[in-house]
DNA sequence: CGCAAGTGAGACATCTTTGTCTCACTTTGG
DNA sequence: CCAAAGTGAGACAAAGATGTCTCACTTGCG
C-alpha cells in the first residue's frame, strides 16, 4: 500500500508550497503562479498538480489563514481572565500569522458580492464575543461597538504587518503596538 | 481663441470622470478600464482620450488623494490648539476621502520596491509632527512611536472605510469610532 | 536492473486586458 | 449651413497569465 505514504509525503509537500506561496503574496499579492512557482522552488507544472488554479491556490491560503486564525483564538483562551489580557494573548498568537492575514483580508475586499467563506464568520463571531465580553464586563467602553472593535483589530493587523514589513517599525515591538493602541488608545492616561 | 475654453471643459471632465473611477475603484480595485469606462458614463476610447493608460489613471488617482490629503491637513490646522483635537479635525476633514485613502494605501503595497510617490513622504511628515507634537506636550503616551501612531491611523481609516462600504458600521460614526478608538483606545477610561 | 511515479522544461491554445486605430455620428461655433 | 472637434462603437494586434499537454529526466523501490 504505497498509497498511504504517497498522499501523506503529498499532503507535507503541499504545506511547504502553501506556506511558501503565503510568503510571496504576502509582500506581492499579484505575483503570477510563475513566481509562486519559482519562489517554492519547483516548477509551474508541479505547482498546478497541487492546486488546480490561482483560484484553488488563493482558497487554499485562506483554509490555511482560517485555521491559523481558529488556532490562535483557540491557544489565546478568550473566555479566561480580564478581556484585555485575553486580546493580548490574542494578537501574540496572531503575530506570525499577520502578512497572511493581510493579503487574505485586502484579498477578501475584491470579493464584494459574493459570499465570504464561512469561516470567517465564524472567526468574527468569536471576536465580537470576546469584546462583547469585556464591554459586559465594564473592561470596555461600550460607546465602540463590537464589530468596530473586531474590525479595527483587523485593521491594526493589517497596518502593523505592512509597516513592519516595509522597515518602518520595529517587528519585536508589533504585539505591544497593536495591543497598546487598540486598548488604551494614543491619548496618556492621565491626560 | 477656443484653446481656452477646450482645456476648461477638459479640465471638468477630466475631474468628472477620475472622481467616478475613484468612487468605482474604491469598491473594486481590480476593476478594468472598460468598467471604469462605462461607470463614466463614456466609451473606452474617451477614457483614454483623458488617461494614457491604467498606470496614468492610477496616477491620477493617486495625485487626487494626494491633493485630497493635502487640502484635509491644511483644513485640520494641526499647529493649533491640543493634539488631540487636530486629530478630530484631520480625520473628519479626511472622511470623504476615505474610499480613495484605502485604495491608494492598499494599491502602494505593491509598489513594495519602486520609490513611492513624493507626496505621501510629506503627507506622512505632517502627520508625524502632528503626533510629535501631542508627546511633547505630554498629551500623548511616548511609548508608541509618531510613524507607528500616523500607519493605525491609515489602518483605522481603511477598516473605517470597508466596514462603512459592506454596511457593517454606520457611515454617520465614522469619525467617532476611528478617532476614539486612535486616541482613547477601547479599555474604559477608568479600568 | 527495470519499472513506475514524480518532476522540470517547454510548447501550445485560450482568455483577458490593454493600447491603438478607424469610421460614422453628434455637437458646437462661426 | 458648414466645418471642426469630440464622441461612441467596434475592429485589431500585442502582451500577459492561465490551463493543458507532451516529453525527457531523475528518483526510489522491488
């Protein structure tokens, strides 16, 4: 039975290129399946055996980013502890995941009529919990709603992981950042 | 002498059509300049009877955003009163160009190696000094650097414009939640 | 060794977009 | 009324990306 060992060496194989290809787009979102090819280092006839098209490719990136997503509200715990702490452990899980994140999400707004993947409602649905939680909880102001709040994060994200990748901050600071500006805002404490 | 008056009438159309391409633009990035064309309400040819070409329309675009930018931040009076305010002032000034900032900030990541257009490096020096200026003054926090502070405020202004555009927030709230959320953050002010 | 599977290189047709051009029609101004 | 300018519709080739296919080569395993 050479089958088993062939559809799992298949299925690692298809991860390294998955993840290589998540690399690239991430800095050059409309790189050709030519340089997707080149850059995971195999050829672009190999490339097509393992997703049938640019679409299949672009839907696998997503299943990926999705599980990442899922993975990181899952290790961040959000319905332990004060609802700030839980958004911390959140985007340190997030962090290796926020150039994906933000291919899928610019990605995701060319995609205006059509029905956005399930996944991702499920994922905001968690989000919008987990601040809902701490406006119930007087952790929050409840002036911004949830889904703004969710929204922002993804914006944050977006903006962290360019201005990271373009030099212009600092990536050991990209957690502290977000999470910084997100919760406490700009404005000094005491001010 | 019908010089005049012919680059007037241009001139006015030229601006009709590249206000319409952004407003198309701004919801369909990948649009081609057939659609673009046609959300005119004038043929292909005429369109490129204004614009060279999709690079020049882009241009254009990105020229218009520029200047839009420009006008809001002359508009705000950063230099005048608390930090904070002047940021009030900028974001509701930049609302109506929203739509734009978010296509031209997501269109110049994949500029990723040419130099970027010389405007924004000014734009981006205006918004600096405005945040320099709320640390000097101790109104803002010092631990989250101006560049950091003005890159979540383009972040908040893209995921304020798409929240608004897919009708996932109110458009009327805008400007309070990304100037709230920018400046006083989501935890209460007094957790 | 010899075979089967996987791969790389490349040819090829196709599709989409783009840029250019022509031609007929409409509008405008003298 | 007439001529000039602008426009719309469409044809056309060129360029780029994609999807499909073939063929030779390597690799691994019996």
């Amino acid at each position: 039975m050479s089958h088993l060992r062939y559809s799992c060496l298949m299925a690692l194989d298809r991860d390294q290129v998955l993840r290589s290809a998540a690399a690239l787009l991430t800095r050059k979102s409309t790189a050709t399946m030519d340089e997707v090819a080149k850059a995971a280092g195999i050829s672009r006839a190999t490339l097509h055996r393992h997703f049938a098209g640019r679409d299949a490719l672009v839907r696998a990136l997503e299943t990926l980013g999705i599980a990442e997503c899922e993975a990181a509200l899952d290790t961040a715990r959000l319905d332990d502890g004060p609802a700030g702490e839980a958004v911390h452990r959140l985007v340190r899980a997030l962090e290796p995941s926020g150039g994906l994140l933000a291919f899928l999400y610019t990605e995701n707004q060319l995609f205006e009529g059509e029905e956005q993947n399930q996944g991702w409602a499920r994922i905001d649905e968690r989000l919008v919990g987990l601040f809902r939680r701490g406006q119930e909880s007087g952790e929050f102001r409840i002036d911004l709603t949830p889904v703004w709040l969710a929204e922002a994060l993804y914006g944050l994200l977006v903006s962290g992981a360019w201005a990271v990748s373009d030099g212009r901050v600092a990536g050991k600071d990209f957690t502290y950042m977000i999470v910084e500006l997100l919760l406490g805002g700009a404005r000094r404490a005491g001010a």
